[in-house]
C-alpha cells in the first residue's frame, strides 16, 4: 500500500511539473511580448457587444465536508444572482463545476480543463495544496481566483497576485490559539496535524505565534493524510510520553475524527488533558444534522474555533432555505456549515465586481499565446489556454468590493485579506457545543461579539481578556495544568555539585539520596508542597577534587544534559539568559573578608573619643560659659567676688565644675541661671556621647591592611582569594577590571585561613571575596580574627536551575515561597547553618570618633544664649551708669548745677571709672541713686520756695 501511494505521489508530481515547465519558463520570458502580439492574432476572439452569458468555474471536492456544503450554496447563489434584475443587467450568469476527488493531481488537470472554458473567475479549490499549483496557472492567465476553502497562511498575495481568498486565513486562527495558550498559562503544546501544506503551513505560523508569548510547540506530531489508525495510534501513544499534555489537533475535517476515536481508546480524553481543535471540528460537527451520541461521547471536553460569522436576518433567510435547496439531494440541516456561507459569497462577490466591470467598460475578450502551444504531438491541448485580457482590471475591481454577504462584512484590506477576522470559541459539552467566548483580530479574547467592539478603542491588555468557564476533560471546570512528567520510565535528572568545602550547603551521601546539605533539605521540602509527585534523581556533577565550575553545570541544564541543577547556585544574569531559576530560597551577595586584631591598650586612649577640633572647641566653651556666669553674677552674688586671684580661680572651678554637675556656687541673678541650664543640658550630651565612644573605643578591632572595602581592594596590587568555582572571579575580572594575575583560586575554608594568615608578602592573600552565606559560616569558625570591610557591592541569591519555560520552576518558586512564610525554611538553615555570637561588621577607631559636625548646633545655642544675656546685662549697667555720678570724700554727693549738667557722657568718662563702677555691688549702687534721687527731689523744691518768695505781691 505505502509503495502504490508513493508511485502514484511520484507520477502526480512529475506530471504537475511536466505541464508547468511548458506554460511557466517562456511566459516568463517574452509576457510584454506575447500578450502584444497575441492581441492582433488573427485567432483572438473579442466581445464588444453586451455578452448573453458570462461564465465563472468552481474547483472543489464534492463528496467531503466542505463541499457538501459548498456545491449547493454555489447553485443557489447562482440562482438568486440570475434573479435579481439589478445586477448584471440582464446577463446569465453560469458557474462550471469540477471535482478534484480529493487528488492533486486531478485538480490540477481539472483545472487546466476548467481555463479552457473561457471562465472569467475560478471558485476554489477547498485544499491548500491544489490552490499552490491552480495559482500559477491562473496568474499566467490572468483569471482571478476566490477561494473559499484554502485557509494555508503561505498563499500570499506577494506570490500569487490572483489568488483572493474569500476566507480567513489560518494565519490568524492560529494566533487565537496562541493567545488561548497564554489566556491559561500554558507554556507548551504538541502540535498533531497532517503533512501536507495546509498542516505544516499553519503549524509553522503557531510556533511564531506561541513564541511571542514566550511559550512553544515542545513536539510535532505529523501524519499523512491516509495513514490508517494504527499508526494515528502509534503517534499517539509517542506523545503521551511526553511532558505537555496540551494538543493542538489541525487536520482535515474528514479524516480528523480518528485522532479523537484513538486518543479515547488511549484514555486521553481525560483529566489533566487538553484538547484545541481547529475550525475542522465545527465544520464536521454543523454539518452532521443530527447529533451523534457516540461522536460526541468522545469529544467531551474539547475546545474548538469555528469562523465567526454575525447572525443577521440575511444569514437567517439563508439558512431557513438551507433546509429545502433542491440542490442538497435530502432535506433537512445535514451538510451546512461555515465553507457553505463563505461559497455563497464568493459568487455575489463574482457578481458585483463583473457588474461594476461592464459599467465601467471592461472587455471580455481572450487572447491566444503563442508560448502556449502543443510540442511533439502533446495531449495536454496547451493551445487551447487563452489569457483573459480584462483579468487585472476585474481583478483590481474586486479588490474594491465593499458589501454585505451572508458571512459578513466583505471587503479586502491592503494585504487581500477579509477585514474582521473573527472566530468564536467552543466547547464540547453533553450532547452539544457551547460558545464561550469570541476572538477578533481587534480585541482578541472577549465575551462580547466583535461587531460590537469594532467601535470602541482597541484593548489587548491582559486584564481585559475574558472566556466563560470550561468543562475540560474529565468533566472537571479546573483548568488543567497542561503538563506532567513523562512517561517514560525516566525521573527528573538533577544535577548536585559535588562539592570540596563547605559541604554543610551540598555534599556527597552514602545515603539513598546519594546527596545531602542544607540546599537538599530545601528542595525536598519544596518538592513535598507540589500537589503532584516529583520521581527525581540525583546526579554528582564535578570529580569531587575540587569545586565543579557553576557556570559548566548551568550550561549543562540548558543544553538538556540534566533536567535541573539543585544546590549553592547563584542566580546571576548571565545564567537567566540559558536557564529559569525558582525563586531565591538565600539571599546573598559579594562581601570582602580581611584579618583583624585586638586594638592594644593605649594611655591616652581617654582622648580618642573626640576629635582634636571638638576637645579644642568643647574646652573654650568652659571658660567661655565660667567666665559669663562670673560676669552675671559678680556684682550681686558674694560667691562670685574677692581679690582679683580667689575671682580667677572661681571662674575656672566653676567651668570646669559643671563637667561633673559638682559646681558648689549658686547661681542668684536670672540671667546666670539661663545660660547654666542651657550649658549644663549641652554638657549632659557631651558626657552620654564621649562615654558611648570610649566604651566602643576600649574594645575595638583594627585592621592588619589599609583594606577598608571593595574600592581600596580594586585600587591595591594585592592578591585577593576567592573560592575556586565560583562566578566571583569572573565578576572581578569583567566588571571591575581587576586583573587575572591577582587572583587566587581557594578550595575550602581551611586554605581561606591559611592564605589569610600568610597574608600578601608571605604568599597568601590580603582579603577573600566571595559571596555572603560562605562568609558567614567561615566566619563562625574562625575566633573572631576575619571580619567583613564594607558592604555587599552585588545583591543575589540561590535558586534551582530548570530548562527553559519549565513549568516545574514556577510551581517551586510557590512552593519556596510556602516555605518562607510558614517558617520552615528558616528551620532548615537553623539545623545546618549555626553561627557563633561574632559581629561580621568590624568598628574603627576613626568611624567612632566624635567631630565638631556632630555638636556644632548645641554650641550654637549655648553661644546664641550667653550672647543673649551679657548683651541684657550691659543695658543694665550701662543704664545704671549714665545715672550714677561720683560722690566726694566724705562720702556725701555734691550738688553740681542742674540735673542736666549731672548727667555726664559715657564717652567722655575715664574706663576706669567704668570698671570701678561695674565693680562695685549692685545694692550699693541702688542706694547711692536712691540717695540722689531724693537730693534732686529735695533741690527742685528748694528753687521752687525761691521762686515763689521773690515774686510780687
């Protein structure tokens, strides 16, 4: 049987070609030429009368679900075109029919018969791979071919100028399907469809489609189209081995059924299964009349596209009428289907661009071509195909049409496609199909028909995708996962880096597990959250005599070596650009580690709390403060007064007093009392501040390198440790410049020690960088001498490594995330990872000393507030003084002219006058103006008894 198909596919083929060769190469050559002569030939016959009829040809397989549907819309399109007098004017319009029976070969030469009959428009044909062959035959005679059936996305405009396809192309079907794979989060599909151009055409434009969403066609399962069930059984059996469990089945409507049959007959028409049909199913589906129990017991579940077409009034007379065309042979539903809707409009289309071609002055007229002739007494009557002469007109014509049919709006954009593609969205349920929802080229998934969105502004957005529920296989409404692990006998390949230090994070096990560590224990944990079981296998990567280089195990994963890697792995960007990581179950990042010594004990470690300029600045402001004090309260407070050296030594006692809060004078005037409470809350401060720096101070920790972070490392010359396998020294040597030479690759903690005690001039290192969770477990086994300098300069984490677009990633990173939440993570980094109580973060002693900056605001105030009160008590006295006026020896004050000549000029009076009179006591300076206050009053009246005794009587 496989030989005789293969003969005959060989003889179909060498004959196709055979019959182009003749009427392709010399068309091509001489076009301009032959279609200038032919048009004076003597053979070539012209229309310049009004025709009787005109006759347009249809190509198409009768007995199959399209064109059962077809044949019958065809004829009555016919008819109802013949009958309606406002259209084409009276000329009877005739259609030609041919069976292609299913046969590329006998389309093909089914179609060189139908040119031969002066048709003006092909209909047809319903199969992609006889619409390749008929389109170059056309567009050498320039007849405008409507296919209402060939749906193949590479039947191109660009390629064949004639073709018109009456249809949506599968070209947009196929991104339908890919926006319902990513409607439901699904990552891979296994694609099942014939192989022929119409399947693989459209298979080819799902894999671009699914690729913008960041999913793929994981598997291509192909079949011929006659393959018998056994071997559909045995593709079928292949695929259920594998990962995905999302089938999209795009085959023929009259062979497609079996794919479902044997999938029931597998059991895989149940849970966990997804089922996407192309507009196949619908078609076969409507066209079957009465419902079919058994068929539809085994599509339950499926999700299917069938062209959306609009349920106007037209469409509904049309299918009243369906029901009793004389042309279907039986009466009732049976036959009908979308291809019908699409036929009947391909002949209005016909109609209307050859009514609009005659008024407009269109020739129907044919030429002969002399390239087209018979050689060597040839049979194929090549002389006989005659070019139409009108062809680009009519075709530009139809290009223009712009009606209402039964499918719909017709009308071509620039690229000579229908305008509104749509579908709706079906799912097989019961005994019926339901629809739950519609894609449009212009909003996609949505539950509303897309004739009412047309209106509105155009909305793509995620959120705004919308689908009624599903009953999936299984009679289940959850939507499937769309994967499980194969069945295949094989468990999950994990690789685990067979580690030479620190192996509390991974190791070697003679254990069933064969590995254990801290990373172990989370992946099990996160493995045992999945709601689905996990048959995994762990396999060593690396000999064991050093650490395996992490970016060789990424590497592996993405080049399918291994399923998953599970262990101490970084996620760095590099490595998400080949792989998908789970979420960080660690947070880490690039610390620099150097030695570090006690601070030995130091006599004048008392002065390194403060800075030089803050004891400078804190000790003026003593005796500023002592002094100002003195000042205030020097005239009225006995404390404050004596010989100039007992005053002297009061300010300075007093000053520095106030350190301790130990000050034995007492403050009487209010001013004083002011500036001492503000200096003594500036003094509290001083005090907490210096005896926190000092503590700190006593017990800090110095640095054995002028390493003070990743910045002096890079600016230093010297070697610098890091552990050997990690993507640290890539990271230094690429993105900060450092060189290669520096760098010293170290196994495991102990060479981390001896390299750091040896130390840069003995041959080991001056620091280590490497990431923070190995840092801290050397740390908490090193006694306190190693200590971290600066901060993290990079900021990551670990994650398990699957292949790309593993789903098994996402339901990890969940799980992961469960695990964080509800505390057991941290159980397990406390069962491997303890540390002993030693800070990582070393002090200095220039970091703890307290400068200026700090207190500058405090001695702003003080100095504000006794600037403040000596400015009040200078007013006083200066008040006091230009009042005052000396008295004589004997103690008594002189009366001296009037009250305006006694009050004397500062200006004009003696400094020490001044400071005599600042000197003396505030209660003897009140009464000596008390005492003048009342000569004056005295005086006054004496000159006013005078007065009055001297004058008249």
């Amino acid at each position: 049987m496989a030989e005789v198909l293969l003969i005959s596919r060989f003889m179909a083929r060498t004959l196709i070609l055979l019959s182009l060769w003749f009427m392709w190469v010399p068309l091509r050559v001489v076009c301009t030429t032959g279609n200038a002569s032919a048009s004076s030939n003597s053979s070539s016959s012209s229309s310049s009368l009004k025709p009787n009829v005109i006759k347009i040809g249809a190509l198409f397989t009768f007995n199959s679900v399209i064109g059962r549907a077809a044949k019958p819309a065809l004829q009555a399109a016919i008819d109802d075109v013949n009958s309606d007098p406002n259209i084409l004017n009276g000329i009877e319009l005739k259609i030609v029919l041919y069976d292609t029976n299913c046969s590329g070969f006998v389309g093909t030469m089914e179609a060189l018969q139908l040119t031969e009959s002066d048709i003006v428009i092909a209909i047809g044909p319903q199969s992609s791979g006889i619409a390749h062959v008929i389109s170059h035959v056309v567009n050498e005679l320039h007849v405008p071919l409507l296919s209402f059936g060939s749906t193949d996305p590479t039947l191109s405009s660009l390629q064949y100028p004639y073709f018109l396809r009456t249809t949506h192309s599968d070209y947009f079907q196929m991104y339908a399907i890919a926006d319902l794979v990513d409607y439901y989060d699904w990552r891979e599909v296994i694609a099942i469809f014939v192989d022929d151009d119409y399947g693989r055409s459209g298979i080819s434009v799902l894999g671009e489609a699914l690729a913008k969403k960041r999913a793929k066609i994981s598997y291509k399962a192909a079949f011929s189209p006659g393959d018998p069930k056994n071997k559909i059984n045995d593709l079928l059996v292949e695929v259920n081995l594998m990962e995905s469990r999302v089938y999209v089945v795009h085959v023929n409507p009259d062979t497609g059924l079996n794919i479902f049959s044997v999938a029931k007959a597998l059991n895989m028409m149940g849970g966990g299964y997804v089922w996407i049909a192309t507009d196949w199913l619908p078609s076969y589906l409507d066209s079957m009349g009465a419902v079919d129990p058994d068929t539809m017991n085994i599509l339950q579940g499926v999700v299917a596209l069938r062209h959306y077409t609009p349920d106007t009034n037209l469409k509904k007379r049309f299918f009243s009428r369906w029901n009793n065309l004389k042309y279907k042979g039986s009466a009732g539903p049976a036959g009908f289907n979308s291809y019908a809707l699409y036929a009947y409009d391909s002949v209005w289309l016909a109609a209307h661009a050859l009514d609009v071609f005659l008024k407009e002055g269109g020739n129907l007229s044919f030429s002969n071509d002399p390239n087209l002739r018979d050689k060597n007494s040839s049979m194929l009557h090549l002389a006989s195909l005659r070019v139409f002469n009108g062809g680009q007109q009519l075709l530009q014509t139809l290009l223009r049409m712009n009606f209402t049919g039964l499918s719909g709006q017709i009308q071509f954009n620039p690229d000579k496609h229908l305008v509104h593609p749509a579908y709706d969205v079906l799912n097989v349920g019961g005994t019926g199909i339901r629809r739950i929802g519609y894609w449009s080229n212009y909003s996609h998934l949505s539950i509303v028909p897309p004739e009412s969105l047309y209106t509105k502004a155009p909305n793509n957005s995620t959120d705004s995708q919308h689908l009624y529920s599903v009953i999936w296989p299984g009679e289940t409404t959850a939507t499937p996962r769309g994967w499980v692990f194969p069945n295949n006998g094989q468990s999950l390949q994990i690789a685990v880096p067979n580690r030479v230090g620190y192996k509390e994070f991974v190791s070697k096990d003679k254990g069933s597990q064969n590995v254990r560590g801290y990373c172990i224990d989370v992946f099990e944990a996160a493995i045992s959250l999945l709601p689905y079981a996990v048959p995994h296998e762990y396999i060593l990567f690396g000999e064991g005599e050093r650490n395996p280089i992490y970016d060789e195990l990424v590497y592996q994963v993405a080049q399918n070596k291994y399923d998953a890697a599970v262990g101490d792995i970084s996620i760095v960007t590099d490595r998400t650009k080949i792989v998908d990581f789970t979420q960080p179950y660690m947070e880490s990042g690039l610390v620099v580690v150097v030695p570090v010594k006690e601070e030995k004990s130091n006599p004048w470690a008392f002065l390194k709390p403060f800075t030089r300029e803050m004891w400078l600045v804190t000790a003026a402001f003593f005796l500023f403060v002592g002094a100002v004090v003195w000042i205030l309260e020097h005239r009225i407070n006995h404390e404050f007064r004596g010989p100039p050296r007992q005053q002297l030594i009061t300010i300075f006692w007093f000053s520095f007093s106030t350190m301790f809060f130990s000050h034995r004078e007492n403050t009487v005037s209010t001013l004083g009392r002011l500036v001492l409470i503000i200096w003594l809350f500036v003094v509290l401060i001083i005090n907490s501040s210096y005896t926190a720096s000092l503590t700190s101070i006593l017990t800090v920790q110095q640095l054995t390198s002028g390493i003070h972070g990743i910045d002096s490392l890079i600016s230093s010359t010297e070697p610098i440790g890091v552990q050997d396998g990690s993507f640290a020294l890539n990271y230094l040597v690429d993105e900060l410049n450092i060189a290669a030479s520096r760098i010293v690759k170290l196994k495991n903690s102990a060479a981390y020690l001896r390299a750091l005690e040896l130390g840069p001039k003995r041959g080991g290192v001056a620091a280590i960088v490497d990431e923070l969770p190995y840092i801290e477990l050397f740390l908490s086994n090193a006694n306190c001498l190693y200590r971290t300098v600066g901060q993290e300069f990079t900021k990551s984490g670990w994650g398990f490594a699957f292949q790309r677009d593993s789903p098994l990633a996402v339901d990890l990173s969940t799980a992961i995330l469960q695990l964080s939440e509800n505390g057991d993570l941290q159980k397990i980094h406390n069962k491997w990872l303890t540390h002993s109580e030693c800070s990582m973060q070393i002090n200095q002693v220039d970091v703890n000393q307290l400068s200026l900056t700090s207190f500058w605001g405090l001695f702003l105030i003080c100095g504000i507030a006794c600037v403040l009160a000596l400015t009040v008590f200078c007013y006083r006295v200066f008040s006091q003084y230009r009042r005052y006026s000396p008295e004589e020896e004997g103690g008594v004050v002189e009366e001296i002219g009037s009250s305006r000549s006694s009050r004397r000029s500062i200006s004009s009076t003696s400094f020490k006058h001044i400071m005599e009179f600042v000197d003396r006591k505030e209660t003897e300076i009140k009464e000596m103006l008390k005492r003048k206050n009342s000569n004056d009053n005295k005086q006054q009246t004496n000159q006013s008894s005078d007065g009055q005794a001297s004058s008249p009587a």
